[in-house]
C-alpha cells in the first residue's frame, strides 16, 4: 500500500529545515538603505491616511505616499522591519551571492533585532506592521533611470506564515520585497550603519532626524551638515504647522540626545533658524563651525573642494591583528577556539596539560546557565563539538563572541530537535 502523503504541517516544517538561517541575528550589524532616510517614505504619526508629497526644491525628485483606508500607512515604526530586512540581506551577501527577495525569517528574531518585546501582543502588532508595509503605495523618481521615469511599488510584495499545524506553531514568516528595495540594498555603497540604541527613541520626529541626520552628516567628517527648519519639514512630511516642528526640533537640540550624534541649533533668534548636524566621533565638543571670514569686496571666494575624510585614530591594538595572528586564530577556531598545549603559556601548561573539550570550562558561566535552563535535556559536549566542526567549514562566519553564538546555535537547534528529547 502506498504511503500517504505527509500533513500539510509536516511539509511546511520540512520546507522551513531546508531553509539555513543566519547563525546568530544577535549580531548582525544594523544596516539602513539610505534613499529612504532622508525623504519622506513613512508616516512620522501613528495613523496616518493623508497622503504625502515631496517635490525637492529643484523639482527632480518626487516621493508620493498613499495609504490604504482600511490598513493606513507604514510608520516610521514600521521602518524597524524594514532596517532589519536591510541588515539581513546586507551579512548575507557576505556569504554567498545567491540572494533572493523572498525571505523566511522567524518573528523573534525580528523582534529581538529592532528592540521589540516578544509577546502575543507584540506579535499582533508586528502582523499589523507587515500588513501596512503591504498596504501601502509608494510612487516615485528616486533611483529611476532618467527624470521622466517612474517606479510604484508598496514595500513588500506579500508576507505568509508557515506553520506547523500538527504543533500549532509558527515556523516562520515568510517575506517578498518590493524589487525596489531589494535591487538597493544589494548596492553595498547605498546603506549605512545605524546605531542599536535608535530603536529606543520615541518619537516619530525623533526618529525621522536620526535618519536624516544620519545620511547628511555621515560623510561629512567635522565641518557636519547644517540645513533650514522649513527645507526639514518638506523632507519630514510631517503634518505639523512649521511653528510646532521648530518647537519639535528645537527641544530634541536641547536634549542632544541622538545615537552618534550631535545637533545644534544656528541663527536660533533669525526668522530663518538652521540646524547644524555632525557625527559625535567628529565634534568632540568644539562646539559651533566657526562663522566663515569676511570677503573683502572685489573679491571672490575661491571654489572649496571636498573635505577628505580621515578615520579618527584609534589607541585600541585589538583593532590590528597580523597575518600571523589570524592563522593563529583561524586555527583555534578549527580545534573550537582552545589553545593547544604547544601555543599556552608555561603557566598555562603547567595548570591543564590538556586543552578543555567540556561546555562548562569554554562557555562563560552565565551563557552556560542560560543554555541549560533554556535548552534542558542536551548533551553541550557532542553539539559544541558539532558547532567547532561548523565553524570550522564557514570561516567566514567566525563569531566575535564564541558564547554567544553558541547559545544562539543551541536555540536553534532546540527549536527544530527538541521533539525528539526523551519525554521525562
């Protein structure tokens, strides 16, 4: 008699084993696709149905946002999935050049990548955020091939859950992005790091001139950027009057409370007040560019070229690290990040003739805790060994921090196996 066929549930979970997720999304670093940081793309209120339009002062660029009645627009909240779509594909490209729009993820990882909490209600809201990223429609010229030109699109194309219906659990979401913001991201040199702690600010203006401030003064080394009040609102697309806004960015000056950076308020008592934005790395507390030195008359100021920039100096040696150093290391990576006998210090040979092949004296105390009461029921000596041998083969994706990815290889591999522990 032929077998029958496997349940529904039974296929989506052996779809989703297919599916080689990233190590650890603990440490991915936080990427931003920078066409969307300075212009009005997302709503900075939380219901929003109004459309928005932006035509740049030149008349060269156009952004047209609508919202769907029954869903409303994507929020500047909303943006987090999208930072954290940017940062996936960005450390997979990394690793292989075989991407694809169409991405499985599971909620918690987002959620835990953007500072978000994972309950039930969480996740409702996150299920509300892919359906207004859906929902909503956005027209314009940005990366468009010549003026006349076009693109619509809404930010993702469809978004599904995968379950397991035997279990009654979510494997995964699974995500197609707009081929707009797909097409770039994979241009490496059109995103930019965002700092963690962005995602603990509240505000939608707040937020919006973190991004902002983020893409103008990123390249600008110390002379920062300093742009008008009012040519602020018309990229914000907020809907304040101008006198709110300015009351708005003037109170966030004050506070000079921005991730990475410093803003101060210029011209403040002028009809026409300026915000002076720089990289905190950058300012180091020297307060105001100074005002630019009087032309005499007859004359004309000479043409300024673009100011190089310099990384600052750093005093941290870890920073470098030899060819030798790295052969080192990669070859303790391959024997699970131990030092040989031959390598240890006379000290060291002295206290354990032999390197540790035990979970407890490798992992550090805390992670190993963690790991044992999260994740009850495993052998850590057999799966540390199966994870050195991994990291062994994918050098690549050598960990800065070997505990750490190691519990996230145990929650991985727990979620998927743990059916399969002896029921005590």
């Amino acid at each position: 008699m032929a077998e029958s066929p496997p349940s529904l549930g039974r296929q989506v979970q052996l779809s989703f084993e297919m599916f080689t997720p990233l190590p650890d999304f603990g440490d991915i670093s936080l990427r931003d696709y920078q066409e969307t940081m300075q212009r009005p793309f997302f709503s900075l209120a939380k219901k929003r149905v109004k459309p928005i339009e932006y035509l740049s002062p030149n008349g060269q660029v156009s952004v047209h946002v609508s919202a769907n009645p029954h869903y409303g627009m994507a929020t500047i909240w909303d943006a987090d999935i999208m930072i954290f779509f940017a940062s996936y594909l960005n450390e997979q490209r990394q690793r292989s050049n075989d991407l694809s729009p169409t991405i499985r993820v599971h909620p918690a990882d987002i959620m835990k990548l953007i500072r978000r909490d994972t309950s039930g209600r969480a996740y409702e809201r996150l299920r509300d955020a892919l359906d207004r990223l859906q929902a909503t429609t956005i027209k314009t010229n940005v990366c468009a091939k010549g003026k006349s030109r076009e693109v619509t699109f809404s930010w993702i194309d469809s978004w599904t859950q995968l379950i397991d219906e035997r279990r009654n659990k979510v494997l995964c979401i699974e995500v197609t992005l707009a081929k707009w913001f797909f097409d770039g991201v994979l241009d490496q040199k059109s995103v930019l790091s965002v700092d963690p702690a962005y995602f603990d600010l509240k505000g939608g203006i707040e937020r919006w001139l973190y991004r902002a401030a983020r893409k103008h003064a990123g390249g600008n080394g110390p002379d920062g950027f300093t742009i008008s009040f009012d040519t602020l609102l018309q990229k914000s697309g907020s809907e304040q009057s101008l006198a709110k806004f300015k009351a708005s960015l003037m109170a966030i000056a004050r506070a000079d409370a921005l991730p990475e950076l410093h803003i101060e308020v210029r011209d403040e008592k002028s009809a026409n007040p300026k915000l002076w934005m720089v990289m905190r790395k950058e300012w180091q507390g020297r307060g105001k560019p100074p005002s630019p030195t009087p032309i005499p008359s007859g004359q004309r100021r000479a043409k300024r070229g673009p100011v190089p920039y310099t990384p600052p100096p750093t005093n941290d040696e870890t920073d470098l690290v030899s060819a030798e150093e790295m052969a080192a290391l990669v070859a303790d990576t391959a024997r699970g990040f131990r030092v040989t006998e031959a390598r240890a210090s006379p000290a060291a040979r002295a206290s354990a003739r032999r390197p540790s092949n035990k979970a407890h004296d490798v992992i550090d105390p805390e992670t190993y805790q963690a790991i044992r009461r999260d994740f009850p029921g495993w052998d850590l000596d057999v799966l540390m060994a199966r994870f050195d041998s991994y990291i062994a083969q994918n050098l690549s994706q050598l960990p800065p921090n070997y505990s750490k990815r190691f519990y996230f290889f145990m929650k991985s591999h727990h979620q998927r196996n743990k059916h399969n522990l002896p029921q005590g």
